[in-house]
C-alpha cells in the first residue's frame, strides 16, 4: 500500500466520486483503493491502498477466522465475498462464523474461542458490541492472536481496524436531506430506523444522522430500534406511519428499506412517504435503479473487505503499513446510481456466504 496524500475531508469526497466513477472493478483492477489511513507513525491522510495480492501471495498458508454479528443482512453476504475472493488470491484459510444476531454477544464470542482452539494464526472481529469484547480481547493478547477489527469498533488491542465510518454513513444521508430540506424551507417530517439499540454500528449511524440534519428543516419524528431482520423493520416502520400520519420520510438500513417497500405500495404511500437507505444491497440497489427510493448511501463493503483481509495478511507476515483505514462512500440517487459500480459494493448474483475456505 503505497502513496500517501495528506488531503482536505472535502477532496477525499471527491477523489471517492472519482474512483467509483471509474467502473474499474474487475478482477484484479479494482485497486489502487482511495481511503483515508493512519500509518504506524500516527501519520493520516487520503492514501491508495493496493493488496499485497497485486504482486505476491501469502508466504504461508495462514488460518483466519473471521466473525460476523449474522448473515441475516446482505451487508454481510458482500464482506463474507470480498474477504473470500482475496483470500483465494493470498492462498490463505478463512474459517466464517456467524453468530445469528446482534443480540447473541455471547454466541460470538464463544465461537471466536474455539476456532481460536482450533488452530486461527488471527481473528477478524465484526463485534456485536464495542464494549462488551474484554474478557476476549484480553485471551486473544494473551495467547498472541492478533485482532483485526473490521466494520464495526471495539474496545481493546486490535492490529489493525479497517472501518467503513457508519457515523460517516449516517452523516452522508442527513446531510443529503439537509441540502434538500435547508433551514427556512417546509418542515418535513422523518421516521428513523437506524438498527438494533446498543450496536456499536447503530450509535454511529444515529450521531452521524443527527449532525448531518443540523440547522435543516428536518425534523426526526421518531427513532425506533430493532434487529436488522426484514420482518422485525417492516413491523416497526407499520407502528411509525400509524404513529405518524404526517410522515414525508423514512430512514434507516438497508433491510428496514427493503421492508417497507411492499408495506407503502399495500398502503398508497409510495408516492407520499420517501425512503432513504444508510447503505446498499442488492434490493436496494435495484430499487434505487427503478426509481422506487429518493436515495442510498453506498461504501466500498466488497472492496473494504477485501482490505480487511489484506491487512490480516500484513499483520501475520510484518508488513502492515497502515493501523486504521477507513474507506470512502457516497449517496446515490436514481439520477446518479448508474456511476456506481456494484461489484465495489455487492457480490455477484446468486453468490452463497463460503464459510470454510481450505487451500
């Protein structure tokens, strides 16, 4: 990973504009990777990040076990794809475990310990909870396992952390609102849905939404929590339009958009109610593409996984260069949705989550 520019927050939005513009995302093209990154030095800036893959494979064959909250969202789907595609290419092993939920803290925590036992040289943690990983932080350093902490934060020792910011993801879709609805014009009304509470995801989502409505005419009606699960969404986005008659948005994930979709069009509301995804999936992507959302913010979730893995390599083999990278993203909206490459953001139709990779 070379070539570190020390750049203003506002040219690192356009040189993520730029690069996802590109459509370069082929196998094996997809990189140099624009992202803001924290070296070794406490050095930070926009830097282009390229996969040791590019050049070598692993110098062994190195067990990996990655731990995610659930496959239930398709956000995860993209990471299990992109960490799978580089590890084939670095000829390493990826054991993948899901814990079936963000309110099973202890279901991953346990299976972060066996596969431990059973061999890992690293972890890659997705933590369901940022506070709530000591007692296993505290084993992993204890028995030398490095810990690279992916998506969400957690307290404690990590090697590395490749993050994709929700505080930023949140922040993009309030400011998207905010330039539409700026202070002085009409009051518009919004349902916020921003995840399960406690999630450490969740609080930045929530922060970042906040900040980014901020001296607007966009009022917040109502937050309501729950599990990323698409019923569990539609149920509490049914409660809110009751609620909220005078609703102009919802907002919220990806799975609460998907869900609410059906639910607006069995009730007449399409046309009256928007909806506003943090972040893409597949549905949202072909929603956004037949004009049926207002818009959807969008990271790199394939491509940052693919670094996660990368940096899990480094670590192992004493090349890590950077300590944090954060990778970079956009709102889109049916206007501008056909610049989005989605391989940088979805994995291939039909893929299946691999959760044992033996090379």
């Amino acid at each position: 990973m070379t070539k570190t520019r020390k750049l203003s927050p506002l040219m690192g939005g356009v040189a993520a504009l730029s690069f996802l513009a590109t459509g370069a995302m082929a196998e094996g093209s997809w990189y140099p990777l624009d992202a803001n990154a924290t070296n070794k030095a406490g050095e930070a800036g926009l830097v282009q990040l390229t996969p040791l893959s590019a050049t070598e494979k692993a110098s062994k064959n190195w067990n990996i076990c990655v731990s995610v909250p659930h496959m239930k969202d398709p956000f995860f789907l993209a990471m299990n794809y992109g960490i799978i595609e580089e590890a084939k290419l670095l000829g390493v092993d990826v054991q993948t475990m899901d814990a079936g939920g963000y309110d099973r803290l202890a279901d991953q925590v346990s299976q972060v310990e066996n596969c431990v036992a059973g061999g890992a040289d690293a972890v890659v943690l997705v933590a369901i909870s940022q506070d709530g990983m000591g007692n296993l932080m505290n084993e992993l350093k204890e028995k030398n396992i490095p810990v690279i902490a992916a998506i969400n934060p957690v307290n404690g020792e990590t090697a590395a952390r490749v993050l994709t910011s929700p505080y930023d993801e949140g922040k993009r879709a309030g400011e998207y609102l905010a330039a539409k609805h700026p202070a002085g014009s009409d009051a518009v009304q919004v349902g916020w849905l921003p995840g399960p509470a406690g999630a450490g995801f969740v609080t930045a989502f929530d922060e970042g939404f906040k900040k980014g409505i901020e001296g607007s005419a966009v009022n917040i009606a109502e937050t309501k929590n729950g599990d990323v699960g698409k019923e569990v969404q539609a149920a509490l986005v049914e409660d809110m339009l009751q609620t909220h008659p005078d609703l102009n948005y919802v907002v919220g994930t990806a799975v609460m958009v998907e869900g609410a979709l059906p639910l607006l069009k069995s009730q007449d509301l399409q046309d009256k109610v928007k909806l506003v995804s943090v972040y893409t999936t597949p549905g949202v992507y072909e929603a956004l593409k037949a004009g049926q959302i207002d818009a959807a913010g969008s990271a790199p979730v394939v491509l940052t996984s693919r670094i996660v893995l990368d940096q899990a390599v480094r670590v192992l083999e004493g090349k890590l260069e950077y300590t944090d990278v954060g990778t970079l993203g956009m709102v889109y909206t049916p206007e501008t949705v056909g610049t989005l490459d989605p391989l940088s953001v979805l994995p291939p139709a039909g893929y299946a989550p691999v959760f044992s990779l033996d090379q």
